[in-house]
C-alpha cells in the first residue's frame, strides 16, 4: 500500500491536540533520512493546527558526539540554524537544541587520557557517555520541569527484527504511545513505524523541506556515501541507499568505515587522515588479526585501571602516539579550510590533566603539539608563564632534596587536575596515596 501523507499528518494532529497539551514533545533529530520524515511530518501537521491551539512545546534534540562524521555534522548544523529559523519566522513552539558529552567523557579524554582501548563489539564504552548520558540530562530536565514528556522518534519496525519486537514489547494497548524502557514518566510515540526504507525516499523526493532546506543535499550525502547515488525509487525490487549509515568517524565497532571511504572515493580527499587514524585505531583492538594476541600485548598494559591484574588502557607511549597522530590529521585537514576541529583545547588540557593523574609525567600534550604545529600551545598563557616560574623557584627552594620538588610538584597537579575536572571526588585519597609512594624508601625521584 502505498504511503499516505495525509493519514500521518491526521494521526500527528490528532495527537498533538490530545487534552493535555502541556506535555512536551522531545524530537530526537539526527539529520538522517528517517528523523527527517518524521520533523517534516510534524511541521506540515503544526501547519494545520489553528494557531491559538499550538500550545504544546516542541524541543527538537540533536546529539552531537564531538566525534561526529565531518560532512554529516556540518549538514545537521547548517539544517539546525534552518529549524530555528523557520521556526520563528512561522510562529511555532519549537526549540533546537544540540547536547553534547561532559567534559570528563568525551571521546578523547578516555581514550587518549585515561587509555580506554578503541570500543568493540564486546566494550563499546562510547555508547554511554556520547550519547546517552547528555541526551538523557536532557530529556529529565524536560520531565522534571513539566512533569513528563513524549519523545518522538524516526524509529521503523521494518529496519530490523530486533527493532519490531523491541517496539512491540513496550506498547501501551489502545494507545499510539507506548512506554520507554528506563526513563520514568517518559512515552514514546513513533508516527513512522510501519513505513519502509522506499517509502522514506519517496517522500523526501516529494514533500519540500518546510524550513527551507533541500532534501537533494541529504540525498546526495547519502549517495556519495554509497558508492552511487540514490537511486529514484520505483518499486521495491529496486536497491535503495537506505542502508548507508553516519556516525562517529572514530567508530571502531565496525571492522570498515564504508561511508568515509565511499565520501573520500567522491571527492573528499581530505578526510583520507581520519580513516588512517579510525584503521590504526581498530588494528589495536581487531580480534581477527592473526597476531593479536602479541599486538594486544604491545599496545596494552597488564594491569586495569582500577589495579587488577588483566588487559588494561593504552600504554602512555600509545596514548601519546595517538595523541600525536590525531593532531598531524588536524594539521592535514586545515581547520581553517574544512570548519572541522578534531579535538578542543579543553579536551587537550583535561588530557594533560589525566596523565598527571595517571602518574605519566614523561609526555607534555603542549611539546607534543608544538611538536605537530611548530608553535605554542593556546593555553600557554602569562598566567601559565608565572606558574612556570613559581616552579622554578620551588625547585631551588627544595635542593638538595629533589624528591621534595617532585613530590610538592606532582601533589599540586593532583589539585588541579580536580578543580579543572570539576570533581574534587577522592582528593583526599589521591593525596594520600602519593604521600605514600613518598614515603617507600626505594621509590626514585628524578626531574
């Protein structure tokens, strides 16, 4: 049966002007083909809505990793600056807004901080702090505010088996919502669940963008990122570019980026560092190499985080190679010419904060990147030039007794390794320990 647009339309009115129109709607928008449906059918539906009665809030939610694919972050950008535009210019209760992982959770500050290997299939520890943590804060802070809330999602039951039946399972029975599985006094409600992948085309072929933008654009990201371009869909024997999909450029949970490469085979040559890095990154967690078991060896340490015996994060050199790596593909890409920064300086200094943390002081993230750049680091401040001579005299005032120096040093760092982390959680303890280490008579300090 083909797709009716009017019936959606219908179906989205009709919920929306449900008794209580102070429950707000939360649309998760990704800038992909399916989020996109489903905003264009809520706008054209608010279209229909008198006036008077568009008393429900609309918060359109787009969750940005920090590690986001470049071409698509700067498509979902560029269409969020559209949504709020158009919003305003038509008089609709719809807000943008864009989350993003806390600072101690970012990508990086794990990975090349604290040395969490690449995420796999068996940890895929990213999933947790880049997505669900900051959408999470924010759809509570919506129900804290109102009570509850509705979230509506581009989720369709024909994209897998295992996406029906988790649909199905949390149905309310003679409802359109139905419950979410962890957030208390939250539903879900689904307007395009039984329609397919063809279907989802052909109405973004069809239907304009209501706040400006070209559904050609998204057609073509996704083309370029299929090795071809979208095809126009006829009938269903006809192979879609539905199955193309954007996400994290560092994502190593799959064994290819096939998006990246298919993007790099079209054109974008610049993005040829980022798949370098994203490979080397999997190489060190790929299970399928024939010498893993040494190369896990070589790349990770023998003891956890947390002091157990068992594979551990990164060795610093690994941390540091990484580092390095990534800030020559910034170098190569050109901030300046793409838009695209690969990491921030608060993510760099929180890094340089980690390590002190982790007792590695033989790396500097300001050598490494005037090593990279051949200048200094932004943060190289007169007020960081004055602690660099504090330093100095208590490095005199502590001679003989180098371990004085070091040990006053390093608990210093401790300090403000809490303060710049926002978590002065186990400072004390940290403190203590270092004491400790102070006190063994075998332990060797050196500058």
């Amino acid at each position: 049966m083909a797709l009716n647009r009017k019936e959606l339309e219908d179906e989205i009115i009709e919920q929306y002007l449900e008794t209580d129109g102070c429950i707000p709607w939360i649309i998760g928008y990704s800038g992909g083909k399916d989020s996109t449906m489903l905003l264009q059918l809520v706008w054209y539906a608010l279209m229909r809505v008198p006036k008077k009665k568009r008393i429900r809030p609309i918060h359109v939610v787009c969750n940005n990793t920090l590690v986001e694919n470049p071409k698509v972050l700067n498509y979902v950008e560029t269409a969020l600056v559209n949504i709020e535009k158009g919003a305003k210019k038509q008089g609709f209760p719809i807000t943008v807004n864009q989350t993003t992982p806390a600072i101690e959770d970012s990508f990086w500050i794990n990975l090349i901080g604290k040395g969490y290997p690449a995420p796999n299939s068996m940890f895929r520890w990213c999933t947790e702090r880049l997505k669900i943590r900051p959408t999470t804060k924010f759809i509570l802070d919506k129900i804290n505010e109102a009570g509850e809330a509705i979230i509506l999602l581009g989720t369709r039951e024909s994209e897998s088996s295992a996406r029906g039946k988790s649909m199905k399972k949390h149905e309310i029975k003679g409802s359109r919502l139905r419950k979410h599985h962890s957030l208390p006094n939250a539903s879900v409600y689904t307007p395009i669940k039984k329609v397919d992948t063809n279907e989802v085309w052909q109405y973004l072929m069809a239907a304009p963008s209501p706040w400006g933008a070209k559904n050609h654009d998204l057609v073509t990201l996704y083309g370029n990122a299929s090795s071809g371009d979208c095809p126009l869909i006829t009938d269903v024997s006809t192979p879609s570019c539905g199955q193309s999909r954007f996400g994290c450029w560092v994502c190593t949970v799959v064994s290819k980026d096939k998006s990246m490469e298919f993007l790099i085979e079209n054109g974008e040559e610049w993005m040829e560092p980022l798949v370098d890095l994203r490979d080397f990154l999997h190489d060190t967690i790929n299970r399928d190499h024939p010498k893993y078991e040494e190369k896990k060896l070589e790349y990770r340490m023998g003891t956890r985080r947390n002091g157990a015996k068992g594979l551990g994060p990164y060795h610093p050199k690994w941390r540091r190679y990484i580092l390095h790596s990534l800030l020559k593909a910034q170098k190569a890409i050109d901030e300046e010419k793409t838009g695209y920064k690969l990491i921030t300086n608060q993510e760099l200094v929180a890094i340089q904060v980690t390590w002190h943390r982790d007792d590695i002081f033989e790396y500097s993230v300001a050598e490494i990147y005037k090593e990279v750049f051949d200048k200094e680091f932004a943060f190289q401040s007169e007020v960081d030039q004055t602690l660099l001579k504090e330093k100095e005299l208590l490095k005199e005032s502590c001679l003989p007794d180098k371990g004085d120096y070091q040990l006053i040093n390093q608990l210093l760092t401790l300090q403000k390794s809490k303060t710049i982390l926002m978590n002065k959680w186990g400072l004390h303890k940290d403190l203590e320990n270092k004491l400790d280490e102070y006190l063994e008579p075998s332990r060797e300090y050196v500058y």
